[in-house]
C-alpha cells in the first residue's frame, strides 16, 4: 500500500497523461496500467480552440486522482503561481512541484525548488518536488514540509535509466520515513523493477508508455515490472559477490577426489 | 486599452477580469487566471481591475507528465 499525505493507493505506478497517440489510447494505457494517480498541467487556453475543456471530460472519465504539474516553470514565482491556479481548477492541494533550471537537461532549479516548496507548504499545499538525488536539497525540502520527494533518475523523456543508482540508494538510506518516488528519465520496465528492488516507494513515468509502439501492452509491462520489483524489495534481495557459490550441494559429488586429505 | 493575454498583445474594452473572461466566452468553462504573474481566484476576478498594459494568463486543464 502507498500512503502519500494520507491518502492511499494500492499501485506504486503514477503515470503522465501527455504524448499519447490518440485519447482512446491514453484511457486504455491508465486502465492497463492500473495507476491510480496520474498526472495534468496547465497550459494557455484559446478562446477558439478551448483544448481544456475537452481534456477535463476526459479526466473525468479516468476516475483517477490527479496530480498537476508545475511543467515549464523557471521560477518560485511562476511555480508558486501555477500551483494555485491548478488547486483551484483541480481542486486538490497536490502538486508536482517543478521549478527548471536548463532546457537542455530539464534539470531541477534546487534553490528555486526549496523556495516554492516552502511558500507553498506553509499555504496548506501537499508538495511532491521534482527533484534530483542531492541529500542537501533533499534534507531543505524535507524541513520545508515536504513528506514525499521524487528524484530523477536521468533527464526527463531521455529512458535513460538509473545514471546514479548509489545516490538514489544513499537518498533511500538517509530517509527511510519519507516517500520517495523516482520520477522521469525511466525508459524501461527493467529500469522501473531496479528502483522498486531499491526500496523506492513508486515510480513516475510518462513517455516510456506513452511513445512505445504499443503504449496499452507497455503499461501493462510497467505494471508487472513495479509489482515484481516491490515484492523483491520485500523478500529482501541476497547481496551480491565476486566469485561463485555453488548451489547444487558439493557434498556428495560423483567422481570427486577430496585433495585435501 | 491594450493588455498582453496569453503572451498576445490584444485590445479590449473590458474593465476587470470577469469582464474579459466573458468576453472571450469563458463563462462556466474550466479556467484559472493570474494577473501580472500573481494567481486570481474565480471569486475575486470581478473585482480585479485591468489597467493598460496588464499580463494576464488564462489556463485550462490540459495534458501532463
């Protein structure tokens, strides 16, 4: 069970709603996937087009929670701004907190991060930042009243998997009571299991689903990788070694001539 | 007056936010606004005066990862 600001789920598989073929799809990936949290954002609405109000029907009809996003965002300014409209338009204190720093690798603005985190937590938001593996930037965020932290694990939509697992596995060890959710830069299911066998509390991804051949079996796939990857974190993994172990007993080998004796 | 909606200059006669919000036909649709980068509840467009000049944003649930 995942509890994330007292609330709780039974997937630990938030999903991103954006870059879907077709709408009829993206609803079949969410069912497929079992999430039952995903991800909106805001963006301008034209009096011609009204692209919203299309998409909040279909939001409806998810029947998921949702979590809105503060994507784009460069400062605490426009994060803390954007947040507020989306409370009022979503109607939920949850926020994915980002604050970007740089185009190229969409990497969190830390010290804009912890700022937005601080204002919004003391207006009574629940904030999930975005944010990077650093224990500095992760101890402010905690003590600016964030209960659930989400690292990258590689640049958003690059599927790059897990380029720093020591430091996502140091954030584990040093906050064992806070949620930690990996999120973005997940490419495969295989990627999604390592994190979950980490002790990770979930994890979020949008475009390894959403742009693969066929996102439904895709989701599918991510299901099935973040539910084996949690069972394995809870059976308890055996650590590795350098040189093998035998598992047939040795006792007992036909032809074996102990030398020793 | 001239504002600046959406990053577009535009021209209108309207005196507060509500004002414009109807005027573009917003009425009842799923909206959020902000004013010169701060946010303006629904409740309190009416009374949120437009001067010249004035950035406003107008947004709508779309998308998202």
């Amino acid at each position: 069970m995942l509890e994330l600001y007292g609330a709780r789920f039974t997937s630990r598989l938030l999903l991103g709603t954006a870059q879907y073929p077709s709408p009829e799809t993206l609803k079949q990936a969410v069912k497929a996937s079992a999430a039952e949290i995903v991800t909106v954002s805001l963006r301008r609405e034209s009096a011609r087009a009204r692209a919203g109000q299309g998409f909040w029907e279909l939001i409806e009809q998810l029947g998921c929670r949702v979590l809105p996003n503060t994507a784009g965002c460069r400062t605490a300014k426009e994060a803390v701004a954007t947040a507020k409209m989306a409370r009022e338009l979503f109607g939920t204190p949850w926020v994915k907190l980002e604050v970007i720093a740089n185009d190229d690798t969409l990497q969190p603005d830390l010290f804009g991060l912890v700022e937005a985190a601080a204002i919004l937590n003391a207006e009574g938001f629940e904030v999930l930042p975005y944010t990077t593996e650093d224990l500095g930037a992760a101890e402010r965020l905690v003590a600016a009243g964030c209960t659930v932290l989400m690292p990258w694990a590689a640049p958003i939509g690059s599927a790059r998997g897990l380029t720093n697992k020591d430091g996502l596995k140091a954030l584990r060890a040093y906050f064992p009571d806070v949620k930690l959710i990996v999120d973005a830069g997940i490419g495969a299911p295989s990627h999604a299991a390592e994190v979950m066998e980490l002790g990770y509390d979930g994890v979020l991804l949008n475009t390894a689903i959403a742009k693969a051949a066929n996102p439904v079996k895709m989701a599918k796939a991510f299901a099935h990788a973040i539910e084996a990857g949690r069972l394995a974190f809870e059976a308890g993994l055996i650590e590795p070694r350098d040189m093998a172990s035998p598992s047939t007993p040795v006792a007992g080998t036909p032809f074996k001539i102990d030398h020793a004796s | 007056m001239q504002i600046l909606l959406n990053g577009e200059p535009v021209v209108t006669q309207a005196r507060d936010l509500d004002e414009l919000c109807a005027s573009l036909g917003f009425t009842g649709a799923r909206i959020a606004t902000a004013v010169n980068g701060s946010f303006v509840s629904a409740g309190r467009r009416a009374t949120t005066s437009l001067a010249p000049a004035d950035t406003i944003e107008i947004v709508a649930p779309r998308q998202g990862g």
